[in-house]
C-alpha cells in the first residue's frame, strides 16, 4: 500500500470514523432531546474536531499529489470530473541589507503614511474620553464559547 494511503486510512480509522459515530450519536441526541441545546453543544464539539480532521487529510493528500507530479515531471492530468494543474509560484525578492538597498535603488522605498494605535484609541474611548473624529463602533454580534470542563 502506498504512504499516501496509509496515512489516509490511519486518520480515517483514528480521526474521522469515531468523530463521525460521535456526531450520529450527538444528533440523536439532539433528535430525542427536550431541549437539543445541550446535546447541540456535544455536535459542535465534534464537527469541529471532524473539520480539523478533514482539513489535515485533505492537506496531507495536497501535498503528496504534488510530490507524485514532481517526482514523476506530470504538470497536469484529468481526475473525474476535475483537472489538476501542478502551479509554481513566482519566486519573490527578498532583501538581506536594506540600507545597501537604500543606497543602491532609493525609488524602491515609499513613505509610510501615519498608522493609528487602535488599541490605545479603543482604550480611551471606552473610558468614556471624548475624542473629536473617532467613536466606539456597534458592538459585533459575538459568538459563544465551548471549552472542556476544567480548564
């Protein structure tokens, strides 16, 4: 069996299926329940944790397709219903001396224009500070937080 299969079975075998088993009992759970807030809670906890899992998988499998193409010189090939296209980024300058380069091409530097400390901004004004130009915006909507007991 290859590496790439491997390692697929392993987190699906020790991430995904028991995640998964874990969400069908979570969503009866919530199916059974008078209030299904509770059990909804155990359902988040596991999708993320299925999300995580997927998302590794999914990056593994991305990153051993492209070693095939490299490996085997393939820049493109028909998978499906879907065509992949090894893609190479340009490479980017980066600079070791930048008072050399200051020196040597002068035009390359543009001025920063003045950058407001938000922080210290969002400080003041929720001191109740009154400061002409600026206010405290609308508040987001928030989000709830789970963590495990304990902590």
């Amino acid at each position: 069996m290859s590496a790439v299969l491997d390692h697929a079975n392993e987190i699906h075998k020790n991430v995904l299926r028991p995640a998964m088993n874990e969400w069908i009992e979570a969503l009866t759970a919530m199916r059974a329940a008078n209030d299904p807030d509770g059990p909804a809670i155990a359902g988040i906890v596991v999708l993320e944790r299925l999300a995580k899992g997927s998302k590794e998988l999914a990056d593994i499998l991305r990153d051993k397709v492209r070693v095939s193409c490299d490996d085997s010189g393939v820049l493109g090939f028909e998978a499906g219903a879907y065509e992949v296209a090894r893609v190479r980024p340009k490479p980017q300058g980066e600079v070791s001396d930048a008072d050399a380069l200051r020196i040597a091409a002068p035009e390359l530097f543009e001025p920063q224009p003045d950058k407001i400390n938000r922080t210290e901004l969002t400080k003041r004004l929720r001191k109740g500070e009154a400061l002409p130009g600026a206010a405290l915006g609308d508040a987001p909507i928030g989000h709830i937080q789970i963590r495990a007991k304990g902590r």
